[in-house]
C-alpha cells in the first residue's frame, strides 16, 4: 500500500477506487487532497473499514464532511456569533420581526424562480410522499410566506443556511452549504424610502464589522432592460443577457462579449453597444447623465428606473451614506426576481490592517426590489412590492477568520467565569457541593471530571482557557467555612465567608 | 366549483385530485385541512394556477409547507428565542463550545447508527457527486467530527435543525423538522461526574423554563442487557427488543407484549418474565433492591450497571437534584448508540397554571452515553467516551406556545425604541436625517414609509407596537432647534435641545 502525501485529485480518486476494491483491508492516512477546481481545498480525510458489524463486509469510508460543507469548530463559532450578533442588531435597530422557514420547501414553490441558476438546486430524493427542494435562498420562502398567509406588509429578518450545487471555491469563501441574513421590506409604500433604508443596513452593518473600506454598486432592472432595448436586445433574451453581464465581476468583458454572442445569440454590434454602457460608473451625476443620454432618453422603462434611483440618491444624502453608493450600469444581478432597483456591496482591495494580505471576495452584501415574487404565489396575481437584502455572512467570516489566524490575540471559546479547584485528594464531593452553588446562582464555572486532580493541573487549566476566578476549597477551608478566592491573572488570593462567596463573585465580575 | 370548508383529508385529497386535472382552471380558497393522523392538523393551504410565465402551461400549486414542517412566524420566533437563550446560556454557564456542522451528511456516515429509525432518513437526490443525506440528530455528527479531527475531549453545545421523516402529530408538538439543543462531554473521565452533570443541566434548563414538575427517568443499557439475558431473550434480539420497550410510553404493556412475541419472535414466558422487570421503578433504594434480585445479581454486565446508577445517585444528590430523578426500568431508548446511563425527562402533567390544558408532550429532554459510537468513525476503532443530552425544542415550544396563546399579555415582536413622527407635510426629509442620527448612536428607531402621513397614524402605530418613545419633528421645532420627545403610554412631551436628543433617549431608555 503506498504511502498517502499530497496526492492531485484524480490521483487520489483513482487511488481511492483502489482501497474501495480491496476486500476488507484496513487502511488510514490523514490526507490533504487538492481539489480538482480553481483553488486548494484541504480537507482532512481518513478512509476506514467499518468496524461497526463484524459479521457485516467491511466497506471502505472516507470521513470527512459533504463537498463544499464544512464544520465550524469553537473558534470559528465564535468568529459566527460575533458577526451574526452585529447583523442581527443592526435588523432589530431597524424594527425588523423575526422569521423562520423550513429547510425544504415543495420543489414547485422553487420553480421558475432562479433562471440560469435553477439547475444548482439540491433536490430531495422522492421517498414517497412530496417533492422536496433545500431552499436556495431565504427570499423566496419569504414571498411563500406572504403569500400563503396573505400578507400584504412585513418587515421580517430572517437567519439561516441554504444550499447551492455550485463548485465551490473555498478559498473565496464560497461553499455549498451557507448562512445568510436577510432583511426585507414588504408592502406599498412611497418610492424609495424603504430601498434606501435597505442600503442604510448595508452600510451600518459593514461599518459595524469593520471590514475596511467599502462601496455599493447600485443600479436598476428597468435601467438594465432598457439599456438593452435601446441596444436592439430581443426582449425575449434580457434575462438570458442580464445572467451574462452579471459575470463581469468574475470575468472579462471580452468573455461575455463571447458568451452573448456565441452562446446566447446575440448580434455582435448590439454586444458592442453593450459594451459602452456598461463601462459607466459613477454618483448622482451619471444618473443625470443618462437622463441626457440621446438613447436612454427615449425608453420608458429607463426613465422610470433612472427617475427612482435620481430619489434614491436624494435620501442616501439624507442618510449620509451617498458616498459609499456608485450607480454601476455593469451591474445586473443573476437571479431572475429583481424588478427594481438592485445593489451589491464590494470591500475595496485595502486590507483593514497593513499586515493582511487583500483577498478577493466577490460581494459581501446585496439585494434589490423585487415586486413580481410575491405574485407568483398569489392565486390571483395580486402582487406585494418587496425590496431586501442578504449578507454574505461566509465571505465576512474568511475576512474575519484569516484577521484572526494572522492576529496574536488568543480567542476564548467558552465564558467560564470560575473554576473550582482542590488541592486535596478526596474533596470531589465538597467540589461538586460547590459548583452546583455557583451554578445555581447563575455563576459559569467548571472543574475537572476527576477524583483526585493535581492543584498544578487545575491552576493550568485555568490559565489555558482564560478562566478569570478560581475558588479552591481544602481540608483548612472547610474547617474555617471559608472558599479561597483566587485572581488566575495575578494569582492573588483571599479568603472569603463561605455565604459571602456567590456576592463577592458576582462582584468581581461586575467590576471587570 | 364548490365552497371548500372543513374538509377530511381523503376529501380534500378527492378534491385536491379534481383542480389538478381541471386544465388551466384558477381556483383559491383557504382550506384548513384535517390530517389522516391522530391530531388536526391545521394548514392554511392555497390552491392556484401559477402566473409567472403567460405562454407555459399552467398548473395548480398548493402554497403550502411541507408535511410535517412549519414556518415560525414573528411572535413564534420570539417565544423560540427565549427557550434557546435559557438553553444556551445553561450549556455556556456549564462550560461548553460552540459547534456546527453541516445540514447533510454523506449517506454512509448515518448508516447502522439509528437500528429500526433508520427508514425515517431523508436522503437527498442523487444529481451527480456524493450521496447525501439530512443528518437525523446531532450527535452523529458530533461523533463524526471526533474522529474526522481525532479530538480525544471535548465540551461542545450545539444548536440546530435535524429532519426525521416520521408521521407528524403536531398536537404533541412532533415535526419532520424540528430544532434538537444538544451538550455533550466527550473524553476518558472519571465514573459518573459528566454523567451527573448532565442531569444536572436538564434540570436547571426545565427550571429556568418554569415548564412546571417533572421527572428526570434514568436507566442503563447494561442493566436493560442484562435484565433481558437473565429474562432468556437471545443476544441477537437485545437491539430489537430495546426498541420495543421504548413504545412503553406511548403504548401498553400488552401492545408491547404482543410486538415482542408476534413479530420478534420472543418466547411469551420470556416476555412475562420482562414484564416483571419493567414495572419497576423508585429511586436509589431500587438500585439497591436490584444488587438483590437473585437473577439480575448474577450478570456481571447489570451489576456494573448498577454500580455506576449507585454512584450517579450519590453525585445527583450532592448536586442536590436526586428528588427529580427516577431509576426508571421501563426506559429503554430508541437510539441504537448508547452503550451506558440512559435518561428521559418528562413533565408531570400538573400544569403550571390552573387554567391551562394538560397537553401530553411525551419527553422534553433525554440523552445518555454512548462510548462506542465515535469508534465507528475511527479506522482503528479507537473509542472516545461520550455522554450528553438533547432537548426537545419543540415540545416544550408548544407548552409556551399553548400558554401564550392563553395569556393576555402581549407579546412584542419587534424591539423598536423610538419612533420618528411629524406633525407636518413635507418632512420627509428631516424625519430621514434625524432618525439616521439615531441609527447610528445605536438606537432602535422607525417611521412610517410615507411622504406625508397623519400624526395620529404615526402614534397609533406607536400605541400598537409598544414603542415607548416618540420624537416628533415639525416646524416650530426646526425653527427653535429642538425636537419634542414623547413618552408614549403617559403621553407626556417635552421639548429637548437637539444636540442633547441622543443623550436623553440613552438616560430615558437605561432607566426603563
């Protein structure tokens, strides 16, 4: 058997075939495999025969998660929680309601919903009974939702993962399995007013994670449209058009030149023209331009799309937020549901500290109106106007999670305040008497799962997992009724009243 | 078309069949719908014809969530939130880290870890790549992360969905989908102290739910073995046999009897003698009575059993929880992994207030330990010792539920302090940059979504919301530099400086 290294990823599946042939052999290497796409994925494996069922035949088992999932391991937790925590703040700072939606929803509901990207859904296998999809995303459900509830305002928030078949690229912070946290705007209301709070979210919550500089892109459905009738687009292909510009973030213009002319039929002047417009970016001032624009000028559609986002930049004014907006007219959003304004946030290349290399994420936050998707439930088409967005919690988290990895400052994963310790053979019994004291009085505390520890062990616990207090109980303190208290930092000491110990406790971490 | 009301499931399925054949018909009612099963179960369902794309055919859709899955709509998610906090914060004040891991497993790493439960697995579609499957609890995975990172200890919390495709009765608050609360201590211990704290964390979490009494049953599955091969059933039948003593609560002793002998081929005396046994329950005295009993006495594998249960007891009752629990020797478990202790908590059907309803909600914590499952995972076989315990979100969401429902107290779905109200038209612009100065000095604040609305709209919707402070911006304010603060219950308004606005909602907001 040969000796696992680094092994490509077709050497390795090749290898792996081999291991799965051979009967009933045994076999573990911990493994870094390289995926077979744009960037290294290094994933622990560790093939095995089962050892579950002597009578059953061994079968060889590769433990490792599903492609493109992940674990989070306590770190990495709390890296999450500290980032949902600024989110979820910033939703409820802005009246945001909570709520949550199954995991699956019946495969129609997801239909006809995502273009180009419909393919990329993760189907439930048909074990009798409905047809199930894993949600792609928490916008449609939420449309679901107000539909079947017939709702014709909310302004919910919504926490939770979904799934995608797309190739994942670790490296980016793009995975199968990912979090999103979406804020949306239901209902009539006067122009504007909601979109623009949307991209106020925006800035707060990129603002609060302190993620350096940033800017939104911004543009609009109706503008896009237009730009392409003008352009002499067949209406029949705007989405098919739209899903090509949207990959101008990830490759050339050249490329989707190629891609709409070669692939999706389109007149190679008409990409032309394309082209020109899609070029332009700028504030306020390009919008006035366009208004100008000898085309533009004489598309409805356009008009009205320039018109709102013209309102649009009025209120980011207001807000103080308007020189973090570009109007981009690149920009086009691949799903099919956005009827109105659309944004999409992108962290400028200047790492936030100097040490840090750049990476490039993509975008960490987006979203737009969508008027239509509520309809589309609806029996009788009666729409709710809708306006979002979603952050990129995994893109934030490799920002987050590599500032960590390159920083010097040690990140606890619990919040154990006290430590309960002895340096006495045979005080399990008072040790136990005491934490549940502690615990009781609502106090974190911990002590090792052991008869007899070392008072050395215990001390060092304490120092690795950053616990502030220990309380140390002995044959002496017993007989006084007293409980040392001890500061792990500065290692010193004093005798506390037994009944006096949970206040003092309580105390001392009130003051620090 | 008839006028759909309350209709029995099979004739709404009748029905549901006749507007699927109907071609291009469009057709809503609000249906409630009775399930087939045990409980009404109550959905609001929408039948139509989609909309979305003019020259497809059409067809009917239900708007519906899946079987057995529910949304949790805005005051849901805030009774949710408070059962996970008391949740969280136990398994924090215990000492535990934070862990994720994915939705879905690969389908191998589930297989032979649930015995007879293992047809309620939801498998995912085979589109190419790996066969997955939705994990089905989250101790599995846990177990899987061990040995996929090979950890040898760990004190992990972990909160999330899992998906079991069982015959949902919503009345007892079962679902396909449901959220599983999980602690678990991994690692080579000494007897019974992690052990009894987890006892001691299910009772401290039933406590700080004030879930009303309840009893904490304890068993182990050394003494159910033993106690089965001293009764004369066969090895190979133990697993089976244990899933059969797990229906004790939920069916009868002749039930159970007859599923024993009729389909698990157990010899009747066999049965009786079993019997016996599973009447039995009491507390540390019973353990004592069982050293006893002629039979169970001469099984080594029950003695040491009984021996940790005697050790368990005497720790439960320095953690002073020893009342709440019961050596229980109906408790079985469904669950093929657990290898030692074996708990359950049920409530006692004495409700916390007179008025409610007793509902039967079955077990609303349990867990156990199981030293052999993490070495499934391992190549080598090497067991990490485990021990935890799960608590059933759900069940207890449906006591807080019932009673919320019962209560007249209103329930604030949204956390909004401030709101941003004129008295005047055209002041759309101010309210935007003073409720921005807000935003950003961290207050929660609102406004209404309109150019031009009516004051008492504007502190109606206050009233209704339970915002407890208004700030109202008019003429005469702009002109004097001041904004007119308003304490919404007692109406009381008095004019602030608006530079010292912040500061005064920040002293009204601390002190409330």
């Amino acid at each position: 058997m040969p000796q696992l290294g680094l092994l490509h990823g077709r050497a390795w599946a090749t290898l792996l075939g081999q291991l799965r042939q051979s009967p009933g052999a045994l076999c573990l290497r911990a493994v870094h495999s390289h995926s077979q796409g744009q960037s290294p994925l290094q994933v622990s494996e560790a093939v095995l025969t089962s050892q579950l069922k002597p009578h059953q035949e061994k079968s060889n088992i590769i433990i490792k998660t599903p492609k493109g999932t992940r674990d989070l391991g306590p770190q990495q937790m709390v890296v999450r929680e500290k980032i949902l925590d600024t989110v979820v703040s910033c939703f409820k700072r802005h009246g945001a309601k909570g709520l949550d939606t199954p995991a699956f929803e019946l495969k129609e509901m997801l239909t006809e919903k995502y273009g180009e990207d419909s393919g990329l859904i993760y189907d439930l296998k048909d074990q009798g009974g409905e047809l199930l999809s894993l949600r792609y995303d928490l916008t449609v459900p939420f449309a679901r939702y107000l539909a079947m509830n017939k709702l014709k305002k909310m302004k919910r928030y919504h926490v939770g993962k979904v799934w995608r078949r797309e190739s994942p690229t670790i490296a980016q912070g793009r995975y199968r399995e990912f979090c999103q946290c979406d804020f949306d705007i239901a209902g009539q209301f006067d122009p504007m007013i909601p979109d623009a709070e949307c991209l106020k979210i925006i800035c707060e919550i990129l603002n609060g994670l302190q993620l350096g500089d940033f800017l939104i892109k911004v543009n609009d459905r109706r503008v896009l449209d237009g730009m392409f009738a003008v352009c002499g687009v067949p209406e029949s292909k705007f989405r098919a058009i739209c899903s090509s510009i949207d990959k101008l973030d990830k490759i050339s213009w050249k490329d989707v030149r190629h891609e709409m002319v070669a692939k999706k039929g389109l007149a190679p002047e008409v990409a032309d023209r394309i082209g020109d417009y899609v070029q332009c970016h700028g504030g306020v001032s390009l919008v006035e331009e366009m208004f100008q624009d000898p085309r533009i000028s004489q598309n409805k559609q356009a008009l009205e799309g320039l018109g709102d986002l013209k309102l649009l930049f009025e209120y980011l004014t207001l807000f103080g937020i308007a020189g973090k907006i570009s109007f981009d007219l690149s920009l086009a959003r691949g799903l099919d549901y956005y009827t109105g304004v659309i944004y999409e946030a992108v962290l400028l290349q200047t790492p936030a500290q100097p040490e840090e290399e750049p990476l490039n994420l993509g975008s960490v936050a987006a979203g737009g109106r969508y008027d239509g998707l509520v309809g589309m439930f609806d029996p009788n088409g009666h729409n709710v106007p809708c306006v979002g967005l979603s952050i990129g919690v995994e893109r934030i988290f490799s920002i987050m999670e590599h500032r960590m990895k390159t920083s010097s400052e040690k990140i606890r994963t619990t919040e154990t305040q006290v430590f309960v310790a002895t340096p006495q053979k045979n005080f399990l019994q008072e040790r136990l008497k005491l934490i549940a004291e502690l615990w009781d009085a609502g106090i974190k505390a911990e002590l090792l799962y052991k008869n007899n520890p070392k008072l050395l062990t215990q001390l060092h616990y304490c120092e690795n997992m950053g616990i502030p207090l220990a309380v140390i109980i002995g044959e002496q303190e017993l007989k006084e009724g007293v409980i040392k208290l001890r500061s792990v930092p500065s290692r010193e000491e004093v005798a506390i009243k037994r009944e006096n110990l949970v206040a003092e406790i309580q105390k001392r971490l009130s003051e620090s």
